[in-house]
C-alpha cells in the first residue's frame, strides 16, 4: 500500500493508474478506522481495480465547542489496519494541504434545506463542511465510485444531492452500518464511551427497532412514534436531539403512502453525541 501524504504525489500516482485504465474506488474518512470502513474498503475492492482511502480530520465540518481537538488520531493503527484491508492507497494529508490558501473567505459548498434539518439543527454549518471537503476531495482523487457508510444517513443524502446538483462524475455507494454484538453502530466516537457507556448506547438502535416493529404492525402515526421513542431514550438517561422518521431518497417527512422510509436519531450520552438509523421498506399489508 502507498502512503501519500501530498496532493501531488497522490495526483502522480492517480495518474499512472488511470494510464494504465484502472477504475478507482475511494473511501473519504476522519481515520480511527473501524470495521465499518474496513467493509467500505472491501465494497470499494470489489468494484474497482485501486481502492483509495483518505484520512483527514476536517476543521470545517466541526462546529465551535465540537471535538476538534481530542477527535481520535490513530494513523499508525490505521494504516496496519489499511495495510490488511488490501487498500491500495491511503491519503493522509496535512491541514495545510487541503486548505493552502487559509480558511478565510474561502469558498464552500451549500446543499441548502437538506442540511438545516435533523443533524444540522443542532450542529449548523457542519454539511456545508463536509460538502466542501468531500467535493474538494473529490476533484483531487477523481473516483469512478465513492463509498459511504449509510451510518451517516444524512451525510450520505446530502453528498447524494451535491453529486446530482453539480454533476459529480462519480457513483455514491452507500453501504450498511456495521454494529457491534450489542446492535451499536461502530463509529469513531464511540471511542468517548466507558463499557457501561457502549451498553447503554446501544438501547438507540433497539429503541429505533421497536418503532419500525410497531409501524410493519400497522400503527401509522409517526409523530406518535417519534414521541414514544423519544420518551424511552430520555427514560434511560439519554439527551434527545431528535427521533424522526423520514422518506429515505430526500429525508422529507413521509406521505401515508410512502413505503421507502428511515427512523433516524441523534442523542447524548454524558458529553458523547450519537447518531443512528434505520432504513426500511414499509410492509405492504401495513399500508
Ligand atoms: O464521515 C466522515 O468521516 C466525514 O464526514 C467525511 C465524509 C470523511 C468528510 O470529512
């Protein structure tokens, strides 16, 4: 596996590849990797000839009082752990790579209404970083395909939009959510959390299960549900940003006849910010 860590020796090396016609895979993350993005990797690998995977904490799509600063930095264990995923390519660049100009009166990519709701309620400004980093991304690595983990469902609809809007001439694949035994779903901030903590955390995803248990059951009244579970997440000491239920192409709240649906969350525990989801295909007698 190579190791770049400047954009003209990745841009060197993306060239001779697509010299030689090799197709490009390309899983954009903030490291401390986990098994969720070792299954985009392996997705990426059986899709493309050169799988490339970037490192890179943003600045930009964390808020002021976000966890910038103690965000995990592993890249050792990640690059081993990149090393066994047979990733081809891994990009580690510097701040000052990716933002050379500085960040002031920069320019940045809106995906408006999209990325005011949900997650971007309580954290604004946040997917107009992302947008910008990955479309920034994006220009620098050239994929054919782009891997994301349906973990960040949100993220994935917005990136989704960007590509559409602006004629990306890349394919978005989202994948699963890996979760742990517990049904938690692995992510890098999980990290922040005791064992007792990785517990209870994972009481999000089976709250979510029992209110897609109860709408394939018949019950129809989503603000009703959202409610509910919101309820049970507070009953066990979680602070609820939102439960939500949502059509899954544009997280537009759904129409009784819409079947393709996503129950979606974000709570805390203690100074840990979490976030879930679910999509599902409404069961036809429900409706
Ligand atoms: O999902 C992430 O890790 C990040 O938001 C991404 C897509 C790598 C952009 O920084």
């Amino acid at each position: 596996m190579i190791v770049a860590r400047g954009v003209t020796e990745l841009k060197e090396i993306l060239k001779e590849w697509r010299r030689r016609g090799d197709s490009i895979a390309f899983v954009p993350t903030m490291g401390n990797l986990h098994d969720g993005h070792l299954r985009l990797v392996e997705v990426g690998r059986a899709q493309a000839n050169r799988v490339v995977v970037s490192i890179f904490v943003n600045p930009t799509q964390f808020c002021e009082g976000e966890d910038f600063d103690v965000y995990p930095r592993t890249p050792e264990q990640d690059l081993e752990k990149l090393r066994s995923a047979k990733a081809d390519l891994a990009f580690l660049p510097a701040t000052e790579a990716i933002y050379p100009h500085g960040r002031d009166g920069m320019s940045f990519v809106e995906v408006p209404g999209l990325s005011e709701q949900l997650c971007g309620r309580f954290r604004p400004g946040h997917f107009r970083g992302v947008a910008t980093i990955v479309c920034k991304l994006f220009h620098l690595v050239q994929p054919d395909i782009a891997l994301f983990g349906e973990k960040d469902y949100q993220q994935l609809t917005v990136i989704r939009k960007m590509v559409t809007d602006l004629d990306f001439p890349v394919r978005i694949e989202g994948v699963p959510t890996v979760r742990e035994a517990n049904g938690l779903a692995m992510s890098s901030r999980n990290a922040y959390l005791s064992p007792a903590e990785k517990d209870r955390a994972a009481m999000i995803y089976h709250t979510l299960l029992r209110a897609v248990a109860a709408i394939q059951d018949g019950e129809r009244d989503y603000p009703a549900l959202e409610e509910r579970a919101r309820e049970e997440l507070q009953t066990v000491g979680f602070g609820v940003d939102y439960v939500s239920i949502r059509r899954q192409q544009d997280l537009a709240p759904p129409s009784a006849t819409d079947r393709e649906l996503v129950i979606l969350a974000a709570a805390r525990l203690g100074g840990t910010r979490l976030i879930d989801n679910i999509p599902f295909l409404v069961a036809n007698e429900a409706l």
